[in-house]
C-alpha cells in the first residue's frame, strides 16, 4: 500500500468530520431560527400557486413580483410544499447547500493542490462566520455559492482533459447561480476565465474558443427565465417590483445592478421612510470588508489571503504554464479581487454578501499552507511565521473591537498560539508542527465567531460579536415584530370585516410581516421600498370600492395614492409610528 493510499481512508474521515460540523452549525435550532420575513412571505406565497412559483411573485394574489430573480426562493417553496410551512422547512435547502459548497470546494482543492489543501480549505470554509450566518437563514446566495463553486469545479475538471462539455457545464452553472442572486454570479466569470485561458491544455486559440462557449451558454441560461417571463403578456403576470416599467431587465441590470454603485440602495430608500433598518459596512470604502462588522464577518483570514496570494504568483514564476497550484492562486485570487472590489464599491452591504468571499479564502489558504510546507529553504518559513505573527495581532485586534460574546481568553490565545508557531517555524525543526500550530492560532478567532452565531441562535441577518445597537434593531425587526404582529392578528381579522385582503400596506417589505403568520393576502402598496408604481391609484381606488380591504397602513408619505387614501379614508387613532392608519369603505372611493 502506497503512502497516498495509506493517507485515502484518514482524509475521508476527516472530511467527514468536517462536513458534520458544518451541518450542526448551519441547522442547529433551524427551528427557531430568525426569518428575514419578506422572503419568507414570498415563499409562502410560491408555495400556495404554481402561478405565484412560476411567476415568483411576493403575495398570494401574485399582485407583484419579489424585487430579484426567485432562483433560490423556489428551492425553499418546493421544501415547504413537501414539509408544510415552517421556520425549519424554509432553512433547510440553505443548510443542505451550505454542506454541499464545503464538499465541492474540498473536491476543487484537492484538484490543484492535493487533499491536504483540500481538507484544510473545506475547514476554513466550514467555520467562516459569515458562510454559518448565512446557512442559518433563508437568503439566495447559499445556492448561488453553491453554484459558482460547481462552475469552477467544471473548470478545474477541464485544466486536465480540455473537454469542451466542462466548459459549457460551468457556463450552465454559472447561468443558474445567475437565477439565484443575478449579476453576483457573473463576477466569478473573470476568475473562470483567467484560470482557464492561462492553465488550461492546447493552444491558446482553442482556449479562448471554449472560453468564449462558456461564457456564452452562462448569458444565454442566465437570461432564458427573464426572457420567458418577458414575453408573457403584463396582464397574466404580476407587476416586475424594482422597475419602473414592468422590466425583469430593468429589474435585474439597475435596480439590482448599476443603481447599487453611487445611488441609494433599496434599503436605504426603506430606511427613508422612517423604519430604521439596521445595515452594516458603513461608507463604500477599500477597507470597509476588514473593520467592524464585516471584519467579524470576513476580515479574519482576508490579509493573510491577500499576501498568500501575491506571493504564491510570484513565486510561481519559471513552473510550467499549466502547474496546477498557479491556477489555484490565479482562481481564487481572481476571485477575491473582483468581489472584493464589487462589495468595497456598493452603496451598502449586507454582512452575509461577503460569504461569497469565503470560498476565495478558504481555498488560498488550503492551497498556500501546502506549498509553503513543501519547500525547504529558510526564506519561506520566515515569511510564514511573519505572516502568522501579523495575522494573529489583527485577529486580536478585531477581538478587542467587539462589543458582544468574544470571551477574555480568546486575545491571549491567539497571540500565544501565534508566538509558539513563529517560533518553531523560524528554529527551521517541527515546521509540519508549527504550521499546525498556526492554523490553530489564526482559525481560534472566526470559529469563536461562528460557535457566537450558533449559541445565540442567530440567523443570517446577524453578525459575530455585533454591535448591541444591531442586535435590538434586528430582534426588533425580525423578533420582537412578528411577535407583535401575532397577538394583533385577531384584531386585525376582526376590523377586516369580511374583506378578501386581510389589508393594504405601504412596502412589501412591511405587508410581509402580516401576510407570512397565517398566509393572508396583503396588498403591497409600492412594492419593497413603498415607492414603486404598483398598484396604480386608480387600482387602488378599484380595490377600494370593491371591498377588498379596509384597513391601510402607510408612510407619512406626498405619495398619490397615499394622499388619496389620507384624503377619503378615516384616519385611524394610534397607529404607531411611523406608520398612519386608515380604515376604507367601498363609500369612500364613490365618484
């Protein structure tokens, strides 16, 4: 039995154990964990009228669409149609594709650099608090990570063979991650490319042939639903939330394209209207992923990656063009900078956007500690235990910027930790030993983060170690809300007399926290943000007088159609802010 053989059966446990870990963290308490509620609602939604899946519309009566592709959102519509409507049913898919992405992202490594990388990246991505945050939740970009890494897998399959079928399976997946969180998906593209066009067999003129199917059959498949969709007559299809003009391209390419670089984004129009939304990153800025609550998020292992990166290139100079451990530099450092770029440039930032930045660090730093371990000079190891040193002191610095859950111990363990690796790996003996040492030293910090998120029971929309004021913002929101809104639902039913629509909300984001509980259809007035041109005032009068709801809840608002309501409605006293209430009768919309 050869030493590979031998080493098959421990890399497979090992694995294993990895891949248990990862589905305790993503799934533990699913049942209870925090929704983000307007997706919820949307799935309800699809999970009652094929019309309503095919269409992904937000409410039950398919009045409007969500104000993104429904990708991932019919995965979980299909789960809660199989299991019924629960917290538990709408996070599964996310968690089994959390546990997927680490599988296909073991298989990537190992591919390039064997399957020591293999494991240790897996494991990185595994803990990353950001990709645990994620998983716990009912967010698209699980599914989208989960695709775009089957892409480079599809790629990295072709660096062997050059089978043109590889490629156009990676423009496939590609194009369906396109359905799950829309353009994200495109930026991997340059990754995808780069690495191929570079590392890839054959002349360069074949390369650039399959590269150019690839990327075609990604356009072609990402745009196939939008287009279908497109050619339905507006009548038979809900309103296109985020469009101006009824656009699934408006809808996709500015709203959640262009208009997210420069211009107020969806949440912060929302937040305009009073309800202070909590968001994280602060200001676009180049190191807005490396403080606050998105260095809790991403930052720990992000200038190690940084530096591995640059240094793993250059001192690729001189092996062949195809060695396989460039092109994993050349994947994931692509990979890195393109969205890293993308996120430091957007108008604000979800803190689960930067699990899609995991995958990228994880597989640099699998991929650089087996290099490093295998070249024997001194240089290499001094520059190992510099980059181990300085890692740590930024990890303790992160740690001491918290305000919540990161224990006393943790700033002194990684800094000792860190010490005892520097120095064995500068003494040049035990340097297998000091490598471990240092992976424990720099990986103690994000899994202290990740183990936060599953012992409080925290969900996507949270952040390890956040700051208190997030905290109460989201379990106001997401928590405290709901809650609410269940004990008001009798009453709610009772002054509903009848109606069709249990009543008419300003914002989808908003009617959603009504319409979820008990699948009750909730006129979004305006869609997400409360401003968008659905329904019309004259379809708001109609409804009006036809009695298909009485109760109003809206912005203080110049809006026409709330204006309208203000003006014929009766306002409804103590109506908490700030919202203003009225209640309708089919009288008041007489001509």
């Amino acid at each position: 039995m050869t030493e590979g053989e031998a080493a098959r059966p421990r890399h497979t446990g090992l694995l294993a154990l990895v891949l248990v870990v990862a589905g305790f963290a993503y799934g533990w308490r699913a049942q209870s964990l925090p929704l983000e509620p307007y997706y919820a609602a949307a799935v309800r939604a699809m999970a009652g009228s094929w019309h309503d899946f095919a269409f992904g519309a937000f409410d039950p009566a398919g009045t409007v669409t969500l104000d993104k592709l429904p990708g991932a959102f019919w995965l979980q519509a299909l789960s809660v149609r199989a299991f019924g409507v629960s917290t538990w049913a709408i996070v599964l898919p996310q968690v089994v594709e959390g546990v997927l992405a680490v599988l296909v992202l073991y298989r990537i490594v190992r591919r390039l650099a064997g399957p020591a990388a293999g494991l240790i990246a897996a494991a990185v991505l595994a803990v990353s608090p950001a990709v645990v945050a994620l998983d716990r939740g009912n967010i698209s970009d699980s599914l989208m990570i989960l695709l775009v890494l089957l892409a480079a897998d599809a790629v990295c399959g072709a660096l062997a063979d050059g089978r043109w079928w590889r490629l156009v399976l990676a423009g496939v997946w590609v194009g369906l991650a396109f359905q799950a969180k829309m353009l994200e998906a495109w930026l991997v593209l340059p990754a995808l490319a780069v690495t191929y066009l570079v590392a890839g067999p054959g002349a360069i003129g074949r390369r650039l042939g399959q590269a150019v199917v690839g990327g075609a059959v990604a356009i072609t498949v990402s745009l196939s639903w939008m287009v279908a969709v497109s050619l339905v007559p507006a009548g038979s299809r809900p309103y296109v939330d985020g469009s101006a003009g009824n656009s699934l391209f408006e809808q996709v390419f500015v709203y959640n394209g262009l208009g997210r670089v420069g211009e107020a984004s969806p949440l912060q129009v929302l937040a305009g209207q009073g309800i202070g939304l909590v968001t994280v990153g602060g200001a676009p800025s180049p190191v807005r992923l490396f403080v606050g609550d998105l260095g809790h998020e991403i930052g720990w292992l992000l200038p190690l990656a940084t530096a591995v990166v640059v240094l793993g290139v250059g001192g690729a100079r001189g092996r062949p063009r195809t060695d396989r451990l460039r092109a994993g530099y050349l994947l994931w450092g692509t990979w890195l900078v393109v969205l890293g770029a993308a996120f430091s440039a957007t108008s604000t930032i979800n803190g689960y956007y930067t699990a899609a930045l995991a995958p990228a660090v994880a597989g640099i730093v699998g991929i650089g500690v087996v290099d490093l371990r295998r070249r024997e000079s001194r240089t290499p190891r001094v520059v190992t235990a510099l980059l181990v040193a300085a890692s740590a002191g930024y990890a303790a610095w992160l740690l001491t910027s918290v305000t919540l859950g990161a224990p006393a111990w943790s700033v002194p363990a990684v800094l000792v930790l860190a010490a005892a690796a520097a120095g064995l790996l500068l003494a040049g003996r035990w340097v297998r030993v000091g490598l471990g040492v240092g992976a424990v030293a720099l990986l103690l910090a994000p899994t202290l983060g990740a183990a936060e998120i599953v012992a409080r029971g925290a969900g996507a929309l949270d952040t390890p170690f956040e700051a208190r004021e997030n905290v109460v913002a989201i379990d106001r929101l997401f928590v405290a809300t709901p809650a609410l809104v269940r004990k008001t639902l009798p009453g709610l039913q009772e002054a509903r007399g009848g109606a069709p629509d249990l009543l008419a909300v300003q914002s989808a984001a908003v009617a959603s926290v009504f319409s979820y509980p008990d699948g009750d259809e909730v006129l979004p007035i305006g869609g997400f943000t409360g401003t968008g041109p659905s329904p019309s005032l004259d379809q708001v009068r109609a409804a009006i007088a036809g009695g298909q709801f009485h109760l109003v809840l809206a912005f203080p608002s110049a809006d026409p159609r709330i204006a309208w309501i203000a003006q014929h409605c009766r306002p409804l006293p103590d109506t908490p802010p700030p919202f203003h209430g009225f209640y309708c009768t089919p009288a008041d919309a007489a001509p």
